[in-house]
C-alpha cells in the first residue's frame, strides 16, 4: 500500500474529521462517507477544518461519497456511533475489496461482531484510541488533547497502521481484543454518561465530589464485571485510570454530551447497558451502570431529532 491509496472513513463526526484532517496532512489521499447532509455538503465544500485551542484554522482536502463509497476501497477505519454500524457494515460490504481490511475504532461493544458477520474476520481489525475531538459543526473540529491507538493483532494491519503513524499518531498493540474494548469500556462508562446528564466537560467530574465518587463506583462496578468474565484490563486500578483521563482530557466535552447537544441518539446501549447485561450474564448486579443507562435512555426519550 502506498500514501497514494485513498482511506476510506465511515463517518463525519468529530473523531472522524480529526482523523481525516491528520491523514490528509500527511499526505493520505482521504474519502469521507455518511449520512449527515451537512457535514458532508461542508466537507465536499470547505474540506475538514481543524481549529486549535487559540482559534486557528487550518483546512484540509478530502473526497466525499454520500451514502455509499463511489468507488472500490482497500482500507477504512469506522468511526461511526455504535448504533450506526449495521449501516456502515452494509456499506462496506459494497464498496470494500476482497483482500481489503475495515478497522473499527468505536466505541461500546458489539461493533466487531457487527462488522465480522458482513465481512468476514479476515477484512476486520479492532483498535481503540484515546484521542478526542469536539465538533464545532459540519466538518470542523477542534482536538481534545492528545491521544494514542492501540490495535489488536492482525495480519493485514501493518500497511494502515503505518498510515496512522506518519498522521502523528502513537501506534501500540495489544493480543487481547478482550482486553482492549473492555479497558476503554470502562473508561467510556465511567465518564460519558456523567458529563452528559450533568451537562458538564470531563474536567469538572473530579471537581464535584458527589460525581467523583459516582464516576469511580462506575468504574468499579464495570471492572468487577470484566473480572468475572475473565478479562484482563490493561490497568490494575480502574478508578486512578478514569480519574487520569478525565484530567488529561478536561476541557473535552465528551462524545455523549455533544450527542445530547445535537439532539443525535447516544451509544448508552453499547456502554452502560452492554455491562449491565454482561454483568447479568455473569451473575454480577450493576446499579450504577444502570442507573446512568436508564437516565440517559429518559433523557432522550421523544428528543430526538436527528435518525
């Protein structure tokens, strides 16, 4: 594979134009796909805008392809929301080549088995990233921080992982996909559900008591049901871990709460309620997880405003 490839990224929210505008600045020919209207009538228009903490803007070239891909593609990384992925896994069954590889970096669980039964294991890796972005609008971003990848093993990774790494991105990897979604799992659990209903950045859970210590029974109470499942986490305290992330990320509104804030649906489903259920299946009960999945499911109840 060259830099001359296109990368196709499923999506056009604001991990996928944070990864769009790192690509293309590297030089990797890039072609954004969705559903999202605006985002792509900007993205075809303006290209991704990558905006600083100091307010600079810098613009970036991508292709875009509306519903499906237009063309054939060898690499993609998705970056939908979990309760997008039936779609894009549609998608990419069209328009993805035989010897081709699909890399999801979502969150939740779920994603992988969605993507593998329309593709197939040999043309779906696993990675998670720490990376974050805030969605200023339809196709301009601003990075939350720094952030690294870590991806499961796979032996058609190499040509994509190379990729990302000359985007500016820290590459490692992990044997245990297990390991990989439930680390972030826990993490998502601990913090998105809390900064969405308390309307609040990441920072500002450890500076309100009551929502540190919520955030940490989360934490505890999604590492207890990894543990029982026999998964290994990639760290020993789960709460030192959330607390860390929240900090490093604190001006970062999560995911979540941008979700609520467009009015888009959340993926409360593939975090907190995926443990609540594991939790079932393994005899351990969850209330905080599943307090924060009940509250964030009322919250949008009948607000919805985006499919």
């Amino acid at each position: 594979m060259t830099k001359q490839t296109p990368v196709l990224i499923v999506g056009t929210g604001a991990m996928a134009c944070l990864f769009a505008a790192k690509l293309s600045g590297a030089g990797v020919p890039v072609l954004m796909s969705g559903t999202w209207r605006a985002g792509l009538q900007a993205l075809r228009q303006e290209g991704v805008r990558l905006v600083d903490s100091q307010g600079n803007q810098q613009v970036f070239p991508v292709q875009v392809a509306e519903g499906g891909c237009g063309s054939r593609v060898c690499h993609a990384l998705v970056l939908v929301k979990s309760w997008q992925t039936g779609r894009a896994a549609q998608q990419l069954g069209e328009c993805l080549e035989a010897d081709g590889l699909a890399l999801s970096l979502q969150n939740g669980l779920g994603n992988q088995e969605r993507l593998v039964q329309a593709l197939g294991p040999e043309r779906v890796a696993l990675g998670v990233t720490t990376a974050g972005a805030t969605l200023l609008g339809p196709g301009r971003v601003r990075p939350a921080g720094e952030g690294s990848i870590v991806l499961g093993k796979h032996r058609r990774l190499a040509p994509l992982a190379e990729l990302l790494g000359s985007a500016g991105f820290v590459i490692e990897e992990s044997a245990d996909t297990n390991s990989l979604l439930w680390s972030k799992l826990v993490i998502n659990a601990a913090v998105n559900p809390l900064t969405a209903l308390l309307n609040v950045p990441n920072g500002e859970l450890l500076n309100r008591p009551a929502a540190r210590a919520l955030l940490a029974e989360a934490a505890r109470e999604a590492a207890t049901v990894a543990t029982a499942l026999d998964i290994q986490l990639s760290y020993q305290d789960p709460v030192a871990v959330c607390e860390a992330v929240a900090q490093r990320t604190a001006a970062n509104r999560s995911s979540m709460l941008q979700d609520l804030q467009r009015g888009a649906p959340t993926e409360i489903d593939a975090i907190c309620g995926a443990i609540v259920q594991a939790g079932e299946g393994a005899g351990i009960i969850t209330p905080i997880n599943r307090t924060l999945w009940h509250l964030i499911k009322a919250r949008t109840e009948g607000t919805l405003t985006q499919p």
